[in-house]
C-alpha cells in the first residue's frame, strides 16, 4: 500500500516541532533550577555553623566555645562533620545529575535527529509538488488529452514502475496485467519517456520519505521510553532525598558532639564546686573548733570569776564575823580597861571597816569582756 503523503502537513508538523523544542527546552530548564536548588540547600545546611536541628524539627544555636575550655576543638570537629556531610551530599547530587543530564542528553540528541528528519520530510514534500507541477507543464507542452490511450497507458507503466521501484504496492487487475505484456513490446513516445523519468524520481522521493517517517515513529518512541525511564529512575529526587539524610545525620551527631562535650564540661564544673564544698566544710570545721575553744576558755574564765567572788565573799564574812568578835572582846574588856585603851581598839576597828570597803571597791572596777 503506497504511503500517501499530504503537502498540507507541513504547518501541522512545524507546529509540533516547535511545541517539542519549547517542550524540551522548558524540561531543561527546569532539571537545572532542580540541580541549583539541591545544590543550593546542601551548601546552606553545611554552611549553618553554630546550629544543630533538635527533634522538633526547630533549630537551636549552640556556643560549643562558652561550653568548654576546648571550644575551638569542638567547633574545628563540628566543621569537619558538617564538611565531610556536605561533601557527600554534593557528590549524591551531582552524581544524579550527571546521569540525569545524560539521559537528557540523549534525549536532546534524538530531539536534534527528529528535527533532522522533519527537515527532510518538508524538502520531500516540496520535491513532489515540484514533480507533480513538472508533469503538468510537460502534458501543456506536448498537448496531451488526459483522456487519450497514450495518457492512460502512461498511467499503467507509472503504476507498474512505482511496483517496481518499491514506492506503492498497487493491485493490478487481469486487464492491466494484459495490457502491460503489450506495452514491454511496443515503443514509448517522448513524452511518455519523460513522464516515466518525472515519475521515477517521485518514487525516490516516497521511499525517502517512507524512511524518514519510519525514522521519525522511531525517534519518537526512543524520547517517549526514555522519558519514562527517566520518570521511574526519579534520580534527582533520590539523590536529593538522601543528601538530606546524609545532612540531617550529620547535624544529630553535632548535636550529641555538644551535648557530650556540655556534659563533659559539667562534670567538671560539678567537680570544681564539690572541691571548693570540701573546702568551705574544713574551713567551718576549723572555725568551730576555734569557737569551741574559745567557749571553753570563756567557762574556765567564767569559773575562775566565780571562784573569786566566792573567796571574796568569804572573806568578808570572815571581816565581819571577826569584827564581831572584837567588838564584843571590846565590850567585855571595857570595864578592865583603860579609857585611853578604848580609842586604839575604834582605830582598829575602823582599820578593818576600811579594809572591807577597798575590797569591796576593787570589786567594782574589774570588768571582764565575756562577748566572743
């Protein structure tokens, strides 16, 4: 069956190449906005020094320098992880992307075939309109009826010779079969000659035109399975889930980094304010044996103050009593003594009186300080 080819596809066929191009240039467009994007977030994640994720999702800003004396040790580790994360995370995304963009490649490449072959399909087309145009200016020319034997018998060899030529498989009926066994011995005209000529490079151009279009069916089928297989690989999004993984792990081992090295700290603290505990209980311990020992002296003071109250007070009932006595001695000598006697024993009397009330003045001025 001849495949039939009609000039007025050609606006519908460039119609289609165009929404393809923008097709494919839209997609390329967009894989590398992805390839930005992906690129983009992992470079922000390794960049957010001072920061960990915490469960929640929220970030939280951590001053590993203020934990620990070792601060820039912590923080020259934490830029490790983060950098060796990052760079892994990259190498997931630009990995992917090479493999997406050779894959895109390819499809790009068949774009560019198919284009190819749309081009030929127009110089095809336009080829037959100018065969077509050619074959009616050669019947003006040689004045041929369109309904005379020498155009209808034209008409039998140009469909015997696009059997031939392999440009149309047409069905031949018991007359035309008749008809050509006797035109292989009879002689063609000029015109038919040159008809046939026109005719067989119409037959050229149909079986260029047959390839370029079974080229093109297949071109079409290669851009649609990649497509799909580039839809089911779904690399980028892979690869962009797993540099996510790759950072988030990254980030909880930073995390517990400054949590270990906070508690690490800590201890630390806890031993310092134990040691200076320690020390303020032997200082107090220390202070309290002090206090002891003064509350001690202060008794045996105290005691010894008492004690001398005691014998003071004792003494002044041993004056008084013994005032008494001589007073009495005095009143029973009177009448066998002298009235001159009687002055010396007021005198010494007096003595004794006196020196009760010195005693009893010295006690007054003693003052003792017993506050501690």
């Amino acid at each position: 069956m001849a495949i039939s080819i009609n000039s007025g596809n050609t606006g519908a066929a460039q119609n289609q190449q165009q929404n393809t191009t923008q097709a494919v240039q839209e997609e390329s467009k967009s894989r590398r906005q992805k390839h930005r994007s992906s690129i983009t977030r992992a470079e922000k994640a390794a960049g957010t020094a001072g920061k960990a994720a915490c469960p929640n999702g929220k970030n939280i800003t951590l001053f590993a320098g203020n934990m620990t004396g070792k601060g820039s040790d912590l923080e020259s580790r934490i830029q490790q992880k983060r950098e060796q994360a990052r760079k892994q995370a990259m190498k997931l995304i630009n990995d992917a992307w090479d493999a997406d963009k050779k894959a895109a490649d390819g499809i790009d490449a068949l774009n560019k075939d198919k284009q190819e072959q749309l081009d030929k399909l127009r110089e095809y087309k336009q080829s037959l309109k100018d065969v077509d145009e050619r074959e009616k200016q050669l019947q003006e020319e040689y004045n041929i009826d369109p309904d005379s034997q020498e155009q209808k018998d034209l008409e039998l060899l140009k469909k015997y010779q696009n059997y031939s030529n392999g440009s149309d498989y047409a069905d031949f009926s018991k007359e035309e079969i008749e008809r050509l066994k006797e035109l292989q011995n009879t002689p063609r005209t000029e015109y038919q000659d040159k008809a046939l000529m026109l005719n067989g490079y119409r037959g050229e151009v149909r079986n260029q035109i047959s390839l370029a279009e079974y080229r093109l069916m297949d071109i079409s089928e290669s851009v649609h399975d990649s497509k799909i297989d580039q839809l089911k690989s779904q690399d980028m999004l892979k690869a962009d889930d797993s540099a996510d993984q790759i950072l988030d792990a990254a980030e909880k081992d930073v995390l517990g980094m400054v949590i270990d090295d906070a508690k690490e700290n800590i201890d630390k603290k806890m031993e310092e304010e134990q040691k200076k505990a320690e020390e303020a209980a032997d200082k107090r311990d220390e202070q309290q044996e002090r206090i002891d020992r003064a509350k001690e002296e202060r008794s045996e003071q105290q005691e010894r103050i008492d004690e001398s109250k005691q014998d003071a007070k004792e003494q002044r009932e041993i004056i008084r009593n013994d005032a008494k006595t001589d007073m009495l001695d005095i009143n029973n000598g009177l009448s066998k003594k002298d009235v001159n006697n009687v002055e010396e024993v007021q005198k010494h009397i007096q003595k004794m009186l006196n020196d009760e009330k010195l005693i009893n003045e010295d006690l007054k001025g003693i003052k003792i300080d017993f506050n501690y």
